[in-house]
C-alpha cells in the first residue's frame, strides 16, 4: 500500500510539473514518439548587444542572472522579458537531465524554430549550429551527453534583420511598428525537446496519397541502414486496420499500401488515417515506433480552375498572419491555435493564406483534423532579393520547410515570395526560377503560387492584391472589358495607386509574363476595411483605404466587395480577404487582435458563404 501510495504522489507531481510547462503538447503530430522530454519552462538568459559573448565564454555558463520563459521570444509578454528594441545576440542556459533508460539510445535535441542563426552548446563544448529562423532542426548529442548525468546547455541566437540577408515577414525593421510592419521576434520561438532514439530509428516518411489509384505510397529516410531491420506499417480507420505491409527497409525503400474505398479529406469531410510504424530488429525487438496519420486527398489546376479531389473547388480564404497579443509570432496554447481556424470558419471561409510567417506543425495538425485548406508561406519580406547571399540563405531554408510540412493534406498551395518587385535585376527572376523549379521537385503534388501579388516570373497560380475599397471599382479594375486585368508596365502605372506596395516598371529590359487565362486566377489580397465605428481612431491605428464611419457601413461595402468577385465565377476561383484579426496598429480584422468579437458573425458568415452565381 505504501509503495501504491508513492507511486500516486509521484504521478501527481509529475502531471503538476506537466501543466507548469508552457506549450507542453507534443509539438510534432505527424511524426510522434513516445521516450521524449519537453524542455520548455524556466531558462536563464543574457542579451548580448555587442556581440562579446564569444570571448568572454558564455558558452561554459552553469547560469545566466536574468530568466525567460521558453518558447516565447524576449520581445513577447509571455517570455517575462518584453524586450522590444533591436536583439543582435541573445545567450540562453538551461540545465538538462537524461534519464537512465535511454542509456544506448541516441539523443536528439529538438528546435521548432529559433530566430535566425543559433549555436548549441553542451558543458561549453560546441555541438552544431543552424541558418533559418523558421524551419525546426535537429541536433545530435549523443557523444557530449550521458544517460543518468545532467548537463549545462546553452543556445546562442544573433539576428540582424537590417542587413536584409535574412527573411523578416512582417518583423518591423524600424525601431518599432508601423503601418503594417509589427513588433520583431529573437531567438527560441517554438518549442524545444529532446528525444531518444535507436541509432537505426526512423528519420523520416514522405507520404504520395494517390486517390485515382486508392493508394498510398511511403518513402522512408533512416537514421542509419540496418539491413536486419523490418518495418511493419498498419494504416487504421480508427481501431480497425485497412491496410499493412511488412518488409525489409533502408532510406529510399518506398512501401506502397491499396486503401480500399478510400475515404477522402476535404473541408466537407476531413477524414484522417491513422499510421502505424514498427521497426523491428533481427530478434525481433521493437527498436523503434512512430504514431503518425496522413489524408487521402489530391490538388491540382487544369485550364483557369481549381481542383480538389478532382471537382472544381472555389477558395474563400482569409489571410492569417499568426501574430498573438502576448506570444507576437508564438501562440500561447496549443487551444489558441485550434481556436484560430474554429474563429476563421465561423467566419466563413475554408481556408487560409498563411502570410509572410511559417506557422508551427501544431496548427497544420490541427488544420488538418478541422479541414481547413491552407497556403504554406515563407516570411520573404525584409530580404534583399536580388542579393545572392540571401538568395542562398532564403533557398536552404524554404527546402527545409517544404520537407518538413508537405505531408499535411490541409496544405494545397506553396507560397515562396510576397509583392516582390525587382524588374531591372538579373538576380531575382533567376531567384525566383530556381525556388519556384526547386519546390516542384521536392512537392510536385501542390500547385506553386511563386509570387504572391508580385511580377510573375514562373508560377501555376496567377495572383493579385487590389485594396480598391469601392465594390464595382474593385470589379473593374479585376476585370476589365472582359479581359482578366494583371501586372505590368501599363497596369502598374494606372493602378498603382491602389496598393502601397506597387511601382509602375520602367526601362523594363525584360518581357515579364502576363495573365492570359490559362492557368487559374486567384484575387489573394483584398479588401482590409477598417471601421470607425468598430475600431476607434488611435494614435498609428492603420488599415487600407478610408474607413466605413459605421458598421453598416461597412457590411455594406463587404458585401459589394463579395459579391462582384462571385460574379467573376468563370474566370476566377477564388479569392483572399485581409484578414483574420487585428494585428497591433492594424486595424482591419473580422474580430479584435485578442480574438474577440467585433461584428455581427451570422451576417458576416453570409456575406463571405454567398453563392457562386449560377451559369446561364
């Protein structure tokens, strides 16, 4: 009784310590395993202005003197920092304890992102280091640990976002936030972890869902080759095995399973097998096992459509930039980021650009059990695009990222670039050649929309942002003489007025692509009305155009917005609306930045679910 009685204590303190950690959810959904350790909590921490922090050794430091709370940036409430000027160098410490039982494992420490270049060190000596900002990355420290013993840890992160070798999405590079530039985010900024693993254990899976076929085929990528090792693979409907197949397995072996009468994801029904991976050594022996799931879904264009599983599917996306109150690019719950895209459709739309910001794999999780369509985007903004050394710094990490995210079915688009417009350089339509040519060969299953709003150069989806605030004006400047408007020289000069960004092209010396209908068009930035009368005038308070006085007002011209573009049906499936919430001094959200609510949802709900109109 007594030892029961121990053991109750002890399980109580260790769900106490659990819901002390922030984020303590398993942040890798797709890819989980069980013998992991969530690192996230209390740190010690030092800013590094002058970047001294090399010669005088901080690397061997048992503890800074000041604490931040990881995994939110220095520059967030949460981090119980709130630094807000800039951060060129950033030193954290932590102290890691590795339990027994992974004696002979591998350890694996787990980033999901941290803001931009970082080094890892383990009692000072130097482990590995990592370019990128935003792609999650792995670091073996098998050799500088010991099961049992605990060790010093410590992570060095430096950003210079001036430099514009970096890409900064919407960090501002000001001294503080402006129009629609918000505050920065420095170092650790999604959760950290470690893992223990067989040396042999699985790296990776890429899944090739082929529902023409009712099949789903997946390659694997092993940590190292062991030609006795046999994998067992058991594809569930929930409880119930649909699919398995065993066999021996190296990185490159490609296993492919027939999934009868496969059920398909879609918004309508966002249908989730679940995976069962079971690596087993010659004895027998279970070395590894990984719970994953994937969807049985297929996106594609053909002619100036569309389609999802193969039936024309129109889009009414929102334009998400993922910024919280008190996290900045981190959510404070794993809830928030649930409740994000259960707000989004509330609203009205199926899916989301997810825009100049990487979002976290717990929300395409969770985008994928919602069904909720989504465009990956890389934070292109900031970067210099016609630099070579950030052409090469911007390409290394995009990869990672279209490794890392393309298994989730809720992702139909790749987004690399934002409103870039370089016309008189040779660097940036080779850029942008070789990102758009990379991503097809990595996915070549998504449509890629190279440059949102920008010179097309090479894209599978044309699109435009227009922030005409007048309804029919907005119609006609999208469609005119019954001719799809699109960038370029005489474009630009005659509506550059209507977006910021613009710039007519002059002396041209190259013959940029043009609209011609044969791929499909999509409007993927509109709208960003501001209401009065919804959002009270304060100093630095931002939004497109001029703002509707009253609500009704602004339902108004919502609802004329819409209901022209309805009207473009046959020449344009779908469009995207700015945007989810307010973000800082941006004021032209469907709810409030804290994500209450700011309008009258069933009618908002109406105006954005408004009926294709019917062919004549």
């Amino acid at each position: 009784m007594k030892r029961l009685v121990l053991a109750l204590v002890a399980l109580c303190v260790s769900f106490t310590a659990l819901a002390q950690i922030p984020r303590a959810e398993y942040p890798r959904p797709q890819f989980e395993r069980e013998a992991w350790q969530n690192l996230n909590g209390e740190w010690t921490y030092t800013l590094d202005p002058v970047k001294t922090g090399w010669e005088r050794g901080l690397r061997n430091s048992k503890g800074f003197a000041d604490k931040i709370i990881v995994p939110f940036a220095p520059e967030s409430k949460l981090s119980g920092v709130e630094h807000k000027e800039f951060i060129p160098c950033i030193w954290y410490q932590r102290n890691i304890t590795i339990p027994a039982e992974w004696e002979g494992k591998d350890v694996l420490l787990q980033f999901g992102a941290v803001y931009y270049e970082s080094e890892i060190y383990v009692d000072g000596k130097f482990v590995d280091r990592h370019f990128g900002g935003s792609d999650s990355f792995t670091v073996d420290i098998t050799k500088f640990v010991k099961a049992g013993s605990t060790h010093s840890l410590v992570v060095n992160a430096k950003s210079d976002l001036r430099s514009r070798m970096q890409s900064a999405g919407k960090q501002s590079l000001r001294h503080g936030p402006f129009e629609c530039m918000y505050t920065r985010t420095t170092g650790i900024w999604q959760t950290v972890w470690m893992e223990a693993v067989a040396p042999a254990a699985i790296s990776r899976v890429k899944y090739i869902t082929d529902i023409d076929r009712s099949q789903v085929s997946m390659e694997f990528t092993m940590r190292r080759n062991a030609a006795a090792n046999t994998l067992t693979i058991n594809v569930k409907d929930g409880s119930k095995v649909v699919a398995t197949q065993s066999g021996k397995v190296a990185s490159g072996s490609i296993f492919t399973l027939p999934i009868k009468k496969a059920k398909l994801w879609s918004p309508e029904s966002p249908f989730l097998y679940d995976v069962e991976l079971i690596l087993k050594d010659a004895e027998g022996n279970v070395v590894d096992k990984v719970a994953s799931y994937f969807g049985m879904r297929k996106i594609h264009t053909e002619g100036n459509k569309i389609y999802l599983n193969n039936e024309p599917y129109f889009q009414r996306l929102v334009l998400d930039q993922g910024f919280y109150p008190d996290g900045i690019w981190t959510a404070p719950s794993d809830a928030a980021l649930k409740k994000d895209i259960e707000l989004a459709q509330a609203a009205g739309f199926n899916g989301a650009r997810l825009h100049q910001k990487v979002f976290e794999e717990r929300f395409y999780y969770w985008a994928d059990k919602l069904g909720y369509l989504t465009w990956g985007e890389a934070p292109s903004w900031g970067l210099d695009a016609n630099a070579v050394e950030a052409a090469r710094n911007f390409i290394t990490e995009w990869r990672n990222l279209v490794v890392r995210d393309m298994n989730h079915p809720a992702i139909v688009t790749w987004t690399p670039f934002n409103e870039e417009f370089w016309p008189d350089e040779t660097q940036f339509p080779r850029f942008v050649n070789d990102v758009y040519t990379l991503t097809k060969q990595l996915d070549p299953s998504r449509p890629v929309n190279t440059v949102s709003g920008g010179i097309q150069i090479l894209t599978d989806i044309w699109t435009e942002h227009h922030y005409e605030q007048d309804p029919q004006r907005l119609k006609d400047i999208v469609y005119d003489g019954g001719k799809m408007f699109v960038r370029g020289p005489s474009v630009q000069a005659r509506h550059r007025g209507n977006v910021g960004f613009n710039r007519p092209v002059l002396n041209d010396p190259y013959v940029f692509p043009r609209y011609d209908g044969s791929i499909p068009y999509i409007l993927d930035e509109f709208g960003g009305i501001k209401c009065m009368e919804a959002n009270p005038a304060k100093d630095g308070a931002w939004g497109y155009g001029s703002a509707p006085q009253t609500k009704e007002e602004f339902y108004q011209r919502l609802e004329g917005q819409v209901r022209g573009l309805m009207s473009l049906n046959k020449n344009m499936w779908g469009w995207c609306y700015t945007q989810l919430t307010d973000v800082e001094q941006e004021q032209n959200g469907i709810y409030y930045y804290d994500r209450t609510v700011k309008y009258d949802m069933e009618r908002i709900r109406k105006i954005f679910q408004m009926e294709i109109p019917a062919e004549e």
